[in-house]
C-alpha cells in the first residue's frame, strides 16, 4: 500500500506539473515569430524606399545644356516641362514626353526640348 501512495503522488505530480510545455518555450517561440514578422516587414520597407527612391528621380529635372537657356522647369508624371528660349529671344513653352527615357542629353532646339 505504501508502493501504491508513493507511485499515485509521483503521478500526480508529474501530471499537474508537465514539463511538456513550459512558460519559458513559449516566449522564445513568440521571439522567433516577431523576428520572422519584423524582417517581412522591414523587407517590405525596403521595397517602399526603392518605390519612392524612383519616384524621386522621376519627379526631378533632369539636368541638360536645355537649363542654360530654360528656366520654369518641373516635371509632372512623365513629362518635362520648361520655358525655352528660342533663336530670336522669344520665349516659348515646351514639353518633353518620356523624358525618363532619354539616353544622352536634353537640349534646347529652337525653344524646344529634344533628347539628342
């Protein structure tokens, strides 16, 4: 009888305690599931930086011998925008569509942009 006490308090400590899932594994698998979210994250900003790196250069002038004799230039979506003069000293308002694209140099033809 005594065996009998002896092994029933052995299992009913052992079932009330279980070791099988402690308090101290549960946050290093909460730690390892932040770490995993926070780098899909990051990750995902990084692709949020490129995005707005390309934006940047899209939306800025671009330089050119057009800025020697233009000036009001800005760019709006894939366009550049600028008042050229022209040979006569008259000013005329121009535009370059898909200047992003442009491979040499933006210039100044006659009051008009032209990628040479």
């Amino acid at each position: 009888m005594r065996y009998l006490y002896a092994f029933g308090l052995v299992v009913l400590t052992t079932a009330l305690w279980n070791p099988g899932k402690s308090a101290a594994q549960a946050p290093v698998t909460a730690y390892v599931q932040d770490y995993v979210q926070d780098q899909d994250h990051d990750r995902h900003d990084g692709d949020r930086d490129r995005d707005h790196d390309r934006r940047y250069e899209r939306d800025r002038v671009p330089d050119g011998s057009y800025r020697q004799t233009c000036r009001d230039e800005h760019v709006e979506g894939d366009r550049l925008y600028a008042r050229c003069e022209r040979r006569n000293n008259d000013w005329r308002n121009t535009s370059l569509k898909h200047f992003d694209r442009c491979r040499g140099e933006i210039t100044n033809v006659n009051g008009r942009l032209e990628c040479r």
